[in-house]
C-alpha cells in the first residue's frame, strides 16, 4: 500500500513545506481521504486516477480543495467523482458548500459523459469497499462528527484516528485488529495551549502520550495533522516523550506498507 499526506504550504522559495494546513492523503495514487489539498497538490496521474474520495468530516482543512478538484475535471470527468461521507457529513456538504451560493451543486450537473459527482453514504463501524481497499469507519471524540479509519486491502492494514480528542471506543475498536501495519495519530497543539486543545477538541503531545498507553499495539506510529504555526514546538515535545515507534509523518513522501 502506498500512502501520503499531499503537501499544503509552501517556503518563501515555493518549495513544498513541511508544515501541513490541509489534510488529504492519497493511496495508491487512486483514492483520496479528505480533501483538503486535492486539488493544489496532486500529481497529473493522481489527477487522472483518483475518483473516490472518503471524508472522515466537514471542517474546511479537510474539504477545502473537493469544489476545485471537480471544478478542474468538470469536463473530462468519465466516471462521477464518488463522495464517501456519512449521511450527516453529505447533508453539510449539500446545505453549507454545495449550495449554489458557495460554489454549484456538482451533484445536480452532468457533462458530456454524465454526472459529474456522486455521494456514498457509509455507516460507523460498518465495513464498505472503495476501490481494492476495505474500509471501517470508527467514531472519534471532535467538535463534530468525525471518524477515523482502518484501512486495508490484500496485503496491508493501517488505521488512523481523524482529528479527535482523548478517546476509549476507538482504542478498544483498534485493538482488536491484526497485523497493523502503521496507525496515524493526530497531535495539532503543544502542552501550553491544552486548554484551547480541549475546546477545539484536539491532542497535545502530553495528552498524546497518555492515548497511546491504550493502543495494544507495536507497530511504527506516525503524528499528523501539526498546527503549522507551532510546528517546531510539538515536534520537540513529541521527540522528549521518547515513545518507541513514534514519528512525525513526512509530508510529500510516499510511503509503502
């Protein structure tokens, strides 16, 4: 399984940051979760292959590049772009960006081939199919609805938590699986601003530690989703914790499970 996070910022020279605004992780160069940075930052093959996209939820670092991903292919779309959402996600798609006032409602038009955009409503915890890959959507604890992943296809199985804030269900959940591969976890805020990680429903690197002792586990752990504006400062904090297997998610690389 390949797998990587698509770069979102960029240096003053125009080279790709490794700070990350947007989410939208891309695997095997066919399927997209989230979508943040889909259509600033994918390659022209990515381009001309990704048709799925799986949103694990609404807020805008994680949708923002969906309406110009489909405004860019609008033409050429063969096959509709298919919107993997729970239904409540697909109703705040349709009611807050798709909405005619915010950009056109995809899911209403059709080009020379057809529709352009189709949704696929997914239940929590109910396993479903995007391409090779299997997928199981397990609730996390975020100001919204909002679901992590384990994702799996023949060979490899990895899991991620989503934006969250402390959690036992998807702990549990995730310990019963086998065989993991890698499991990525989110840490947006250093220990000073814990309180505002509380509110906006996030982990910081002390917090992060404490989740970590619920996860059975051994294998490599990755940290995302770093607020870009304290970047160097969870990264120290997060090297101080010395937690085996614990690493800073490189954004750009591509990664093979």
């Amino acid at each position: 399984m390949k797998f990587q996070l698509l770069p979102s910022s960029f240096e003053e020279n125009g080279q790709a940051s490794p700070r990350q605004h947007l989410a939208c992780f891309v695997i095997d160069d066919v399927v997209s979760i989230d979508a943040g940075s889909l259509a600033m930052s994918t390659t022209s093959v990515q381009k001309k292959q990704i048709r799925d996209v799986i949103l694990t939820h609404a807020h805008l670092d994680h949708i923002a590049g969906l309406p110009l991903f489909i405004d860019d292919l609008f033409a050429t779309i063969r096959r509709p772009i298919q919107v993997f959402a729970t239904q409540e996600i697909i109703d705040i798609l349709e009611r807050d960006i798709f909405n005619w006032s915010i950009y056109p409602r995809f899911s209403e038009l059709e080009n020379t081939n057809g529709k352009v955009m189709q949704y696929r409503a997914y239940n929590p915890g109910e396993e479903f199919t995007v391409q090779h890959l299997h997928i199981k959507a397990l609730e996390v604890n975020h100001k919204v609805p909002c679901f992590g992943m384990v994702i799996s296809d023949e060979k490899t199985k990895i899991a991620f938590t989503g934006d969250t804030a402390v959690m036992d269900d998807f702990w549990r959940n995730l310990n019963t699986e086998k065989n993991l591969s890698a499991v990525l976890v989110e840490c947006a805020f250093p220990n000073e601003l814990e309180e505002l990680a509380q509110i906006s429903y996030h982990l910081t690197p002390k917090i992060l530690k404490n989740e970590l002792e619920k996860f059975d586990g051994d294998c490599p752990i990755y940290v995302v989703n770093i607020k870009p504006m304290y970047y160097e400062q969870i990264i120290k904090e997060i090297d101080e914790l010395q937690i085996e297997n614990l690493q800073i998610l490189e954004v750009g690389k591509v990664y093979e499970w």
